[in-house]
C-alpha cells in the first residue's frame, strides 16, 4: 500500500523526533566540552550535519557550554 498523501505537520515531527533520539542531550554536551564539530557529530551518529547543526541549538546546550567557559574564565 503506498501512501499518495502526507502530512507535512507529521512529517516535521518525525524528523525532530527523530534528532532528538539519534542525538541525545547528553551526547550533544559531551560533544560541545570537547569540542566536536557538527559534522564529526553527523559523521559519528549518521545523520545530516543540519541535523547535528539544530539539535545543538534546540536544545541549548551551546548555550549551556558557552556559560561554562564564561565562568571558568572568570574564575581563573
């Protein structure tokens, strides 16, 4: 049975379903303190560099890293 009509509502959701299983939050802050690059990300858990690109930023976590290091730096 083929499908002659989508959803396009639908279809958006998986896709950012689908990031957010394939590129956790705890993975993306392990990769932002080593500093791996959305493509190395992309690379390592096969899927797109737009992707990795956006669950960066969804999710906050350069946000997040970034105010660390402030805060180091601060420190130091």
């Amino acid at each position: 049975m083929s499908f002659l009509t989508r959803d396009v509502e639908q279809e958006e959701e998986a896709d950012w379903l689908g990031g957010c299983l394939l590129l956790r939050r705890s993975v993306l802050l392990k990769a932002a303190r080593t500093g791996k690059t959305s493509q190395q990300l992309a690379t390592e858990f096969a899927t797109c560099e737009r992707m990795a690109n956006f669950r960066l930023n969804a999710s906050g976590v350069l946000v997040q890293v970034g105010r660390e290091r402030a805060a180091r730096r601060k420190r130091n």
